[in-house]
C-alpha cells in the first residue's frame, strides 16, 4: 500500500498524503515514504519545487495513535524538509492537528483555504507539542504559541495566518499554490537553495540544540499513565478523566 502518492509537472513534484482512512496520521510507513520520496526531490536536478498535498478532507491529523513513527524517524523527516535544498509549501484545504502541524512548520510556505482549521490537541491526551516544536516555536508569535499549545482551542486560517503558522490565508488554494509555483519556475536552482538556507537557519538551530531533549520528552510523555488514560479515553469516544 502506497501512502505517498508523487506528480510532476514543469519542475514541480507534488507529493500526497494519501492515508485518509485514517485522517493523514503520521504513521511509521507514512513518515518513512514521505521521508524517502524527498530523499529523492533532494537529488533530482529536475525538481525546483515541492508541494506538500493531501488526499480528504484532513492535512493530517497528527500522530497515528496505533502505528505510530519513531520519534527520531520523525524528526529526520521534519529536518528533511527544512534542509531540502528546494522550496517546500503545503497546500492546506481541511484541517490540519497536533503533530500534521509540525509538517507545516518545516515547509517554507503554507498556503491554507480560508475554511481550514488548526488544532494543537495534544493536551487534551495528556502529551505536549514537544518534538513539532523544533519547527513551530522559531516561526510562531510567543504568545500565540502559548495559547494554543495550552487550551487546544481550534483556530481557522486567518488566526493561523497572524500568528506565522501558515503563510497566507486564500479563498481558493489551487490558484495560489500554482502563483508561488510559477515564481519558483523563473528563480535560479542556486539562488533558491541559498535562499532557503538564510530562512531556515533558525529553524536548524533548534535542531541542533533541542533535537535530542524533546524527543526524549515526548517519549516519557507518551509512556506516562496519564497518556495512557487520554488515548483510551480518545479511542473509546469519551472524555478523558481530568475532564470536568
């Protein structure tokens, strides 16, 4: 079973999610496709671009709860992404929660359609948004992030546009992803990968210091009681323990 589907046209890849069953979730075969897929985009002097799609209604949903990636393998594939020496957006139409929102962190650009909407949900089964911050924290408003990572409250894309999750907020998706595409097309390969290189500097820098500390984190978190009770209480549709 594929869960990555790839296109290209005119030095553009397009590469899909394509797990809806299960909401886009960030399984090990999903991760370990998507990483591989791009490991290839890195290589192919054809790809100028990369944009970063979804099949259904849901980006990606976060974590796959029942088959999920190992916490290192994830944060390759989020390094993958900012160290593509080609530009990466996403293109949102739907919702996007939890960890799918670390994904958007790591794209240079993310274009969402004014229906779509965001949710840091991982408070509400006893975790944090540990290993995703690598991507979030640098390009997020301080505040902001303090919000939604505590209360788990949905946003739409105009409050995720303000805070710098995505990039722009657009009536029609489709349109704009080809506009930025078309600016990739008349840009130089070199001056593109030396520009991603100043822009992500700060992200890498997370990286570098915070990698191993968060993934450890994240670990503990998961494997805490607590955790436990919130992913039982996700599975069985019905509120978590601390809920009052």
């Amino acid at each position: 079973m594929k869960y990555v589907g790839r296109e290209h046209e005119r030095g553009i890849t397009t590469l899909t999610l394509d797990s809806p069953e299960n909401r886009n979730a960030l399984s090990a075969d999903l991760v370990a496709e998507l990483a591989n897929a791009l490991r290839r985009c890195a290589v192919d002097q054809d790809v100028r671009a990369v944009v970063l799609d979804h099949t259904g209604p849901t980006f990606s949903a976060g974590a796959d709860l029942k088959s999920p990636a190992n916490p290192y393998s994830f944060v390759d594939l989020l390094r993958a992404i900012v160290e593509l020496p080609k530009p990466v957006v996403a293109r949102v139409d739907g919702s996007a929660r939890a960890g799918g929102l670390g994904l958007l962190g790591a794209c240079d650009l993310v274009l969402a359609s004014t229906g779509s909407t965001f949710a840091f949900t991982e408070v509400r089964i006893g975790v944090a948004p540990a290993i995703i911050s690598l991507t979030l924290l640098p390009r997020m408003d301080a505040r902001a992030a303090s919000r939604y990572y505590l209360t788990g409250e949905r946003f739409d894309a105009a409050e995720a546009a303000r805070i710098g999750l995505v990039t722009e907020a657009v009536d029609e998706v489709g349109p704009a992803v080809e506009a930025v595409c078309e600016a990739f097309r008349k840009a130089a390969p070199q001056g593109l990968a030396e520009a991603k290189r100043l822009v992500t500097a700060r992200v890498l820098e997370a990286f570098e210091r915070d990698a191993e500390d968060l993934v450890q984190r994240s670990a503990t978190l998961f494997a805490s009681g607590p955790a436990r009770e919130g992913m039982t209480a996700f599975f069985e549709r019905r509120d978590a323990p601390w809920v009052l």
